[in-house]
C-alpha cells in the first residue's frame, strides 16, 4: 500500500491527472519519477564502481562518501532489469523484510498492539516515502532490524555480521553495537562450567568472558571487526585515504564538526525568519529536521525511564551526530533505519489511541508534501 499510495501521488504530482496516457507511452516513468538526488549517485557506484584517485568516466567523485552495501544489492538483482527499477525492486523487497523484523522486535519487547502501533507510525512517517524509493533506508532499516533481534535471541555471530554490513549502509549504524553488546555482556557466563563462583565479582566474570574465544563478546565484535577492517583496507587503497567517506561529507557538502547550537540555531533561525516558508528553497526542510531531533531527544529520554539504557545510549549518540554539524539535513530521513526510535513511538501510540491518531493527522499532509517535493527535484530529505 505504500508503494501504490506514494506512486500515485508521486505521478499525478509530476503529469497531473492524465498520468495514465503519459505512462502507457512511456512505462519507464513510472520508475523514472524518483531517480532523483542521492539515488545517482548509488547508481554510479553500482554500475561504475568507486572513483579512485581519478574519476572514471560513469563515476562520481562524491560517491565515495555513500556505503557499499546498497549498490551492491542493486548490481545483484540487475537482470533484465534498468538501473532505477533493480534499485527500487531492492527497496520494496527490503522494506518487506525491515517492516517485518521491527514487527517481531516490538512484539518480543512490548507487545502485539505496541508492535501494530510502530509499524503505522513508520509508514506513515514523513519520509516513509524513501523506503520504496531508490535509496538505502529500507536496507538499513531491515540490517539493523536483524541485528537486534538477533542479539535478543542470543545469536552472537549473525548479530555481528547484520551490525557490519548496516555500519556499510549507514556508516553511523556502528553504534548498534552498543545495545548488540549490551545484550552480550547480559549473558555473557556467569562461571565456568561445572564451577559455582557466587562470591565472584562481577567485573572478573566479564572479563573472563572477554577472554574465551567463544565467548559472546567475540562472537559479536569480530565479524564487524574483520569486515569494516576489509572495507576501510579496500577504500584505503583504492583512493588513497582509509577515511575517504568522511572527508568526502565535508568536501562535497560542507558538513563538519560544529556544536549543537549552530546547526538547532540555525534551523530556528530559518523559522524566527521565515526562511521555511519559502518552499522554492531546501529551509522548510529544515522545519522537519529541527522536530525529529527533538523527539529524538526525547525518544532518548524514555528509554532510560523504561530502563533500556543501551538503546538510550545509541540514540543518543546518533542525536549527537546529528547535530554536532554546522546544520541539520536529512534527519527525518536517516530516522527510518532506526527501529527503537519507532518502538518507543509505537509505545506511546498504543498508550493514548488520540496521540496516536494526531501523529497520523500531522504526519499523513507532510508525507504528502515531501513526496510532491521529491518528485519534482526538490530537496525533501
């Protein structure tokens, strides 16, 4: 249902309302309407690869900055199909399985209806629209989904595998290990076997564990390990700089360290000018932004108060990310992949049915707005 309500408004927005005449001339648009923006760029990585030290003619010098995992998924499903439909086919398919594991991890958590709750608030989530589109979220979101359950269900090694390729779709997906390895050090050994150490402090139990190669720890921590070690070697040699992606962000879109207040200054800034009023220009984007990375903090906020530090912890570090920038862009985007910020919003949905109903009403006309924006060339995230 997403993928035909976002088509729909996407094609009346771009053709009006003889869409059906333009793309029984032309198939191809349907595909055509949302290869916009970053989705360019993951084409030239899939089809043309990495540029190196010299860009390649179908490379493109900021592709760098993007992660591999995606690119890759398209360049697999890529049989018959264009570019921007194998890219799209890998979104939906995705989506499906994200969809799915965050069903199964609230319902694990907190419940069928707080599951049912989260689930509705995602797809009805500003920017849900990029979960079909041709862009990484529904792959990270399904990545990081699996990571997540995998650890609640104490399979270490597919934990560990799922945290590393999310970590090479969203490079700040790292900090999935810290809730990964929460749950590891949670059932990490309390004796050796056949031996009852009830006097053993705590600190010397861990760190035994810590020492045992089959221990949860390792288990964890080296599939990541073993696998961004290979990609940063890859990237290393290959452009000559084993942190190409990131100075990549600050080279091509001017993103670097700044404390929160420039980048929340400047968005409220935007407002106290009515700057976002101008639609023509990418500041009403920045209205989004400056609303998401407060329900994060207060997202944040109610993890610790439901006792899921560990989630709090990477919440909260991923909201430092986002705003220790000279500006905020795209977070009500990169939001999508995160599925403890839509658990906690599933919760408070399933607590108070009209809070619920009044995130939808506030929601469902900005998903609308964003999606007549994107497809238009415009930035909406």
């Amino acid at each position: 249902m997403l993928r035909l309500v976002t088509e729909w408004i996407g094609l009346v927005a771009t053709y009006g309302v003889n869409f059906p005449h333009k793309v029984a001339q032309q198939p191809s648009r349907l595909v055509d309407i949302w290869g916009h923006w970053d989705a360019g760029y993951y084409q030239s990585i899939a089809f043309h690869g990495y540029p190196g030290r010299a860009v390649a003619p179908g490379q493109a010098a900021p592709a760098v900055a993007f992660g591999p995992v995606y690119p890759w998924c398209i360049r697999l499903v890529h049989a018959g199909l264009g570019g921007l439909a194998s890219a799209e086919c890998v979104s939906f398919l995705a989506s499906c399985v994200g969809i799915a594991l965050l069903r199964r991890l609230v319902t694990d958590q907190d419940g069928k209806a707080t599951a049912g709750s989260a689930v509705t608030l995602l797809l009805c989530w500003p920017t849900s629209f990029f979960l079909v589109a041709p862009y990484p979220e529904s792959t990270a979101l399904a990545l990081a989904g699996g990571a997540l359950l995998a650890a609640s269900r104490r399979r270490w090694i597919l934990a560990g595998f799922l945290v590393a390729f999310a970590t090479l779709t969203k490079y700040y997906l790292i900090l999935l290990l810290v809730p990964v390895l929460a749950a590891a050090w949670s059932a990490a050994p309390r004796s050796p076997a056949g031996v009852h150490t009830r006097t053993e402090a705590p600190w010397r139990r861990h760190l035994r564990a810590l020492m045992v190669w089959d221990g949860s720890y390792l288990k964890t921590a080296l599939p990541v390990v073993a696998v961004l070690a290979l990609w940063i070697g890859y990237v290393w040699d290959h452009t000559g700089s084993p942190l190409a992606f990131e100075s990549a962000q600050k080279r091509y879109w001017g993103r670097s360290f700044a404390f929160p207040w420039t980048s929340v200054g400047r968005a409220i800034g935007n407002i106290v000018s009515l700057r976002v009023l101008d639609t023509s220009s990418a500041s009403v984007v920045q209205l989004f932004d400056l609303v998401t990375v407060i329900a994060l903090a207060f997202v944040c906020l109610a993890l610790v108060r439901r006792g899921r530090r560990p989630e709090a912890v990477c919440l909260g570090s991923i909201w430092c990310l986002f705003t220790f920038q000279s500006y905020l862009i795209a977070e009500t985007r990169e939001v999508l992949v995160l599925p403890p910020f839509f658990a906690v919003l599933g919760a408070l949905g399933q607590r108070s049915i009209w809070l619920e109903r009044l995130a939808l009403a506030l929601f469902l006309p900005c998903a609308y707005f964003l999606i007549v924006r994107f497809v238009n060339g415009q930035f909406a995230g």
